[in-house]
DNA sequence: GCAAGGTC
C-alpha cells in the first residue's frame, strides 16, 4: 500500500510529514526537490509538493494564445520565470506512479483546491483526482493536520469549478483585450508597444486616474494663517486656523499688533498609546515603505528570502494575530542569543500576550521571527528582518505614554492657541526603534501668566489637492476595495509601472495610462471598475449554491469579450492611433534643440534606452543614458536640455548633470587636434586623431577631401608625395 | 508580447 498526499508547498510538506509521523524522513529528487516519506502499518506514506499553481491556461488552437478555447499545460511551457516549476512537476509524476491512495491537501481555498486538482488530474494521472481523499484544515498545527488526516472529505468540486472559471475568465478578459488593444496600435503606426488590461490592473489604474484627474482640476483657494511667536520657541496659532477672509485676516493681524498675551488655560493630560499591532503582508510593506522607503515588491521578495530560511514566517498571510500555540517562549529563547535583541527581549513582562489586530486569515498567523538567527543576509534582508524583530518585541511590550500639554493664549481680545507633544513612559517604544518619539519641551507655564509676543506673523497660504497615491497607500486601497490578493497587489502595481502607465514614487498617470482608461470607459466600462470582479464573485456564488453552470458562467463571459472585440476592432485605427499619440506624449523627455520634442526610445540592437528626437530622421540628435540614470523634471540652466541624475561609482548619493555629457565643455577644452602638416592632396591641415586601430593622420577638410594615413606613415608618404610633384 | 493567481 503506497499512500501519496500533496500538499500546496515545501514548507507544508515537511509539517504535514512531521505531524502525521515521527519517522517521517527528508529525501530528495534530484538535488534540488524534497520531498518526506515513513511507513507505518505496512503502509509507505509520501508527503509531496506542489509550488502553487503547476498548471497554466494556454490556448488549445491558436499559436498565438488567444481566444476562448484554453487548455492547461505544465506553466514552465508558457511562463517564463516558472523553470523551477518543472522539477516538482517530475516529481510528483515519478514518485506517484506506483500510488494507490491519494490525499489532496492544500490550503483549503479556492486556488488551493484547483492547485491539488490540477496536480492529481496531470501529474499523478489514471483518474487520481476522482480517486483522491481531501484534508481540510485551517492551521498547519499538528493537532489540525491530525484532525484532518482522520476525517477526510472528498474534493469539492464546486471549488475547482469556481477555480477554473476564474481563471479562464481572467484570461477571455485579459488576453483577449490586451491583444486587442496592442493590435489597435500596430494597425495605425507599425509600432509595437506592450499594453495590457486586465480584471484587477485596470481598476487599479483607474483609481489612479481618478486621483489624476481630481489633482489637475483642482482649484486651490488662498487662506492666511496668523501666528504669535513668543519666548520657549513658541509659535502659537490663531484658533480659526485657516482664514479665507482675506479682511478679517488683515484685521486680526492688525489688532494682535504690539499687544502681548495672558495664559487664559494650561490643560496637561496624558494619554495611553497600545503597542502596535503585529504585521500582515500589507502592514509589513506599508512599514517599510515609510521606514525605509522599499517598494511594497522590494519588501516581498526580502520577506520571501527570510521564510525560505527559515528565519521569518510565511509572508503572504492577512492575519493580524499571533495564536499561543507558535510557541512564544522558544521563539524567544532563540532570539536571546542575539546580544542586541537580549536587552529588548530581557524587559518583557513575563505574562506573554500580544496585542493583536482584527484581521484574520485562514491558513497563516500573522508574521513573526521563527527564533532561527539568521546569518548572510542581504541589506534589504537584513532591515526587513529587524523591522519583522522589534515589532514581534514590542507587540508584548507595555502601553506607552504620551503627554499632551495645550496653552490658550489672548492677544488683545483674540485668542490663540499651542500644543506640546513628549512621552512620558516609554512602553514599547523603547523596544521599536522605527518609530520617533514626541519629545518636546514643556514651558513653565501657568494660568494668568502673561507672555511678551515678539512678533505676529500672518501666512499667506493655498489649500492643497488631494495627496497622490505611493505605493503602500494603493496596496491599502486596493485591500480595502479588494481588489487583487495580498499576493499580487504588489506585482500588479509594477506591472503598471512596467507598462509606462505610471511613474514617480508618488504616483503620477501618464498620457498612456490615462488614455488607456479612457478608451476601455468607451469599449467596455466595467473592465475599468471594480463591477467586473463583482461580477465574477456574484456568479462564482451561484455555481457554488447550483444555481448556474461553469459552463454558462464561460459562455456569457465568451459572450460578452467577443462583442467588446468586435468594438475595438471596428474602431481599430482611430484607437491605435490615439492609444500611440499618448504613448509618444508618456516618453518626451525635453525639447531638443531643433524644435522637436526629446523622446526617450530604445534601440533593439543596441537593447539600450536611448534619447533621440521626434524629428527623426531629419533630427539626428541622440544623447545615450548612463546606466541607472533617471531623467529629471528640471532643465540644464546652460544649455535647456533636461538633466538627469546619476550614481558615480564610488560615490555617495546622486549626482545631477546636464543630458548632454559635452555641455559646458568649450570646445577648446575638449584638446583641439594638433596640426602636423599640409594635406598633400588639397593643402588643409592635416590634423592627429585617435581611432579604433591607434593614432592617424586626417586632413581637417573631410568630409570634401578624404586624405588619411597612419601617423608613423605620414612621412614617407608625403616625401612620395612631394618626389611625385617634382616630377 | 498580452491576465491573475499560486509559489521558489
């Protein structure tokens, strides 16, 4: 008897082996694929992985993957980045061949199920995924995976359905569209640029828009701010903060003239600030994105790094909880043997309890060092791993205090007013160095006192549009709306970015992007708003309560594709030719000298990113990009082309230069050629070059006369010369 | 080349 259970990754491999056996052995498939096995009972049991999703979508009939007739193949075929896919698909094809139980168990999800599905069904093969047995648990605890072995189920097929659906409507939508949109753009201009829609990108770029479009109509409306400034560095505030009466303002100001204030109230109360709250996926990018400024992305691959070595826990989870049975107590045992954390850990009270968060998540607890001290680590790794270590510290530490003091101050009948921020007991923030503490000075002040103003300020102010979008506040957008999973959300904004959509750390919309919503609000609007994947959900519930077929939810989506196709297409080159004109308007750069518009263009020969002008071919301007320059907003005060930035090796920050490398230098600075005699063929000079083969002799009125030698030739040549003149 | 969803 050979029992074979497969599960959605390594990690959940090896607990599941070890929860079931304690004589579960670690053996691999090759040099790079584990895999676990014990036998109990004359029964040999073997624990394999999945790495998520090992099937992909193709197309069944067209070569160029488009269409509505889709079939699954091993995703290392059709993705690229997925090689590392392709070993554990051969595993679970050898290693299962000889497999009469199957055990399906996955994260018990809807991706989870079809990820095991798909798996049984073309990998293990001869009907396994009819065959198989499925463990439902919502921990990865010894006592839940026990549990689940013992009262097994059978797969629901309603998930697989709604998963498979899913995915192919992704595709109908996605592939389909994007296709469309690209050979829109081809039809009117022979470019090929790469644009992309989807069920969640689009949205996402549409909230950007949004954003886009209010910050550019926004009217800002002039207010004044009056001040009183006073010893102890105090600046106070009249009460009514924002004046938009430009009189009364004048008026204020004017009486608060050469007056000085009386304390009317000095109100000094303390307030209690909670530990914070463990990290999910998007707490953890929205923290160091404010710390150190990493890229929600840039965060995700460092906290992947940590939990393939076993120093952090899973990142992709939403818990915001931290369940007693991880086992605090070792997880701080381990962390002791790190002399920095030592002196944080050694300050804890001794009753354990976190303070948690509301969210929760079915498969993970909240993330968490494993108590494994880490060695080797990347910078990045190395700040992540500290972030994920002082907030595990400080969610057990104490509350912190926090002392306000608030002054009212009257200047001749007109009242202002000023506060003061310190902490008063340190708490957890002794043990979370990411976080600055208040630490302002409180004057001794009391009621009745009176206070010399040293002057009266009156600001003239705007009111400011509505913030642009970063990062991690889309990623906290799209969570609230959501939109995507905490998975993708970071991969879909660089997608966005990738596809010149969007630029800046601040998120600035392109003309492309703004255009490319444009056009889908005009072919198909609810692609552009959250409506779709409402939609999607909507029917996904009605297949799970039988309301509805797969196959029905599949034809109104062919349905519905298939007539926005036939939009696009009838309005092809009017589409592409706008679609293009905002793609060319997304890359000027400058102006170039010749009038033209400065293009940022990449030459495939070259596979370089170059500048060029849009007067090309009549305009043969260029001027190359060093590597990892960014262009800036700001132009040369010499010479008006754009400037950019740049890293010198060896050299700390940024550097700000003019695009063109030459500018500045006068041309006699740039070593003007030395004349080393008279062109034998015209009577120029002839001037000493440098050249790919070494020195050379050239005459200075090339192009016209073409004379040229090598300099240790140039002698005897002109000799010749001079003997075939005589003559 | 184009999606979104798992994962190393």
């Amino acid at each position: 008897m050979h029992e074979v259970i497969i599960s959605e990754k390594p990690k959940s491999a090896e607990k599941i082996a070890k929860a079931l056996s304690s004589k579960a052995q670690k053996k691999k498939y090759g040099r790079k694929i584990s895999y676990w096995e014990f036998e109990e009972d004359g029964k040999r049991t073997t624990v394999l992985s999945a790495v998520g999703h090992l099937y992909s979508l193709t197309s069944a009939t067209s070569r160029d993957r488009l269409g509505f007739d889709l079939k699954w193949v091993p995703a290392y075929e059709v993705e690229k980045n997925s090689g590392y896919v392709r070993d554990y698909v051969y595993a679970i094809k050898k290693l299962s061949k000889d497999a009469d139980k199957f055990v399906h168990a996955c994260d018990y999800d809807v991706e989870g199920t079809l990820i095991g599905y798909n798996a049984l069904k073309y990998a293990c093969g001869n009907n396994a995924e009819a065959k198989a047995s499925r463990m439902k648990f919502s921990t990865l605890t010894k006592k839940d995976i026990v549990e689940a072995y013992n009262h097994m189920i059978d797969i629901d097929l309603h998930q697989v359905d709604s998963g498979i659906a899913r995915h192919m409507l992704d595709y109908y939508f996605g592939m389909n569209i994007s296709s469309a949109l690209m050979k829109a753009v081809r039809s009117s201009s022979s470019s090929r640029i790469s644009l992309s829609a989807g069920r969640v990108q689009t949205p996402t770029l549409s909230i950007l828009v949004d954003r886009e479009k209010e910050i550019q109509s926004f009217i800002p409306e002039p207010y004044w701010q009056i001040k009183a400034k006073s010893d102890f560095d105090i600046i106070a505030n009249h009460v009514e903060d924002k004046i938009f009466d430009e009189e009364r303002a004048k008026r204020i100001f004017d009486e608060c003239q050469g007056a000085d204030a009386t304390v009317t109230n000095v109100n000094v109360k303390e307030t209690i600030r909670k530990p914070p709250i463990p990290f999910n996926l998007g707490g953890l990018q929205s923290e160091a994105h404010t710390v150190f400024g990493f890229s929600p992305k840039r965060t995700q691959v460092a906290a992947q790094n940590l939990y393939v070595g076993g120093y952090t826990s899973y990142p992709r989870t939403s818990s915001q909880k931290l369940p007693e049975s991880l086992g605090f107590k070792e997880i701080f045992a381990g962390l002791l043997k790190d002399e920095e954390f030592r002196k944080h850990i050694a300050d804890l009270p001794a009753k354990l309890k976190p303070n948690e968060g509301k969210k929760e998540d079915a498969a993970h607890p909240a993330i968490h060092p494993t108590g494994v001290l880490p060695s080797n680590l990347s910078p990045d790794e190395e700040k992540i791993y500290r972030l994920i270590v002082y907030r595990f510290i400080s969610v057990f530490s104490e509350d912190s205090k926090l002392e306000t003091m608030k002054v009212d101050l009257n200047v001749n009948n007109e009242e202002f007013v000023f506060t003061r921020k310190r902490v008063s007991h340190e708490g957890w923030l002794k043990h979370y160095p990411f976080k600055k503490q208040e630490a302002d000075e409180f004057p001794p002040l009391k009621k009745g006192d009176f206070l010399k103003i040293h002057e009266i300020i009156s600001e003239e102010k705007e009111t400011k549009p509505p913030a642009r979008y970063n990062e991690a506040s889309l990623i906290k957008e799209l969570e609230k709306r959501e939109l995507g999973t905490k998975a993708t959300r970071a991969d879909i904004i660089a997608k966005l970015y990738d596809r010149k959509y969007i630029d800046g750390k601040k998120i600035e919309v392109k003309p492309l992007g703004v255009h490319i919503i444009d056009t889908l609000k005009q072919y198909c609007k609810n692609l552009t708003s959250e409506e779709l994947t409402r939609e999607f959900e909507r029917e996904l519930d009605c297949l799970s309560a039988d309301k509805i077929t797969k196959e029905e939810i599949l034809a109104n989506g062919e349905k519905e594709v298939r007539s926005i196709l036939k939009d696009i297409n009838n309005n092809q080159k009017e589409i592409g030719s706008k679609l293009y004109e905002s793609y060319q308007e997304s890359n000027v750069v400058g102006e170039c000298s010749c009038g033209g518009k400065l293009l940022k263009k990449y030459s495939r020969r070259n596979k370089q990113t170059f500048i060029g002008c849009s007067n090309f071919p009549q305009c043969r301007n260029t001027y190359s990009l060093p590597k990892g320059a960014n262009i800036l907003k700001s132009t040369c005060p010499t010479c008006g082309l754009p400037m950019i930035s740049i890293k010198r090796k060896g050299q700390k920050g940024r550097e700000h230069v003019c695009l063109d490398p030459n500018c500045g230098k006068e041309v006699s600075k740039r070593r003007a050629p030395e004349v080393v005699g008279k062109c034998p063929e015209c009577g120029r000079d002839l001037l000493k070059r440098s050249g790919r083969f070494g020195e050379f002799v050239g005459c200075s009125g090339f192009p016209q006369c073409r004379f040229s030698c090598q300099l240790k030739d140039l002698d005897k040549i002109l000799l010749e010369k001079s003997e075939e003149l005589s003559k």
